[in-house]
C-alpha cells in the first residue's frame, strides 16, 4: 500500500500544473499590458481605462478565447463607465456553455456587465463600479 502511495506521488509529480490548467499572465497596469502587446494581439479588451493595474489574463492560443480581470480606481467609475457601457444594438450574445456559469456568478454577485460584439469576437465585460473590480470574457462569434 505504501509502495502504490509513493507511486502515485510521483506519477502526479510528473506532470506540472500548467498541464492541467492554462497559466494566468499578469500585468500590473494597462501600460505594461499594451507594452506585451496583450491588448493589440487581442488577450485584453482596447477599452481598459488608462488607470487599469492587477490585470489577470487567462489565453488560449487554440481558441484564440480569452479570460480575465482588471482592477481600476473607483474614483475614476464615473469617466470610465461613460466610456465603456455602450450600448448593445441588436441580440444578446449567449456566451459558450463552459462560460455561462462563471459569468452568471459574477453577475449575480453584483457585477453589472456589457458585451461588444466584433465580426469575429464577442467581449463580455462585468464590473462591480463600486469597488473597481471587473472580469472579461472573449469567445469566438459563431453567428
């Protein structure tokens, strides 16, 4: 029993943790985001606010989808939620199922969200103003 104990300790050993998740990059603010170049290869939205820091951002390279956060100063809510909140013309998007759940946690936790909808690409952005915290999605337009 011993020796199958140990045996399986190596075996997951083996296998680093990024095999099982997508690593998380992180940006401390929106001006070292755009020096990766994470926001024009499309990883991060182009509408953060100058003021963005604590930016999370989750890639995957084979559905060119992405997931993340940013943090912004709550004083700046007010110029920035102008800027951002656009409208929506037309349907709402229905984001992919693996996607759903985290968003509507999100959302019913106080997050008040947005989409954009691209040719290509639709963003999801939810953001709780009071506090400055916000969560993106972005996932493939199959319409």
């Amino acid at each position: 029993m011993r020796a199958l104990s140990l045996l399986l300790v190596l075996a997951l050993s083996a296998f680093p943790c990024f095999a099982i998740a997508k690593p998380a990059v992180h940006y401390a603010t929106k001006g070292a985001a755009v020096k990766a170049k994470a926001i024009t290869e499309g990883w991060v939205p182009d509408l953060l606010p100058s003021t963005s820091f604590n930016i999370w951002v989750v890639k995957n390279a084979a559905t060119k989808e992405s997931t993340g956060s940013f943090s912004f100063k709550p004083t700046d809510k007010e110029r920035w939620h102008v800027q951002m909140h656009i409208p929506i013309c037309g349907s709402w998007q229905m984001p992919p199922a693996a996607l759903q759940k985290e968003i509507t946690s999100y959302r019913s936790s106080g997050g008040s969200g947005f989409q954009i909808i691209k040719k290509d690409f639709v963003w999801q952005i939810s953001c709780k103003y009071g506090v400055g915290d916000c969560k993106f999605w972005k996932w493939v337009n199959m319409q």
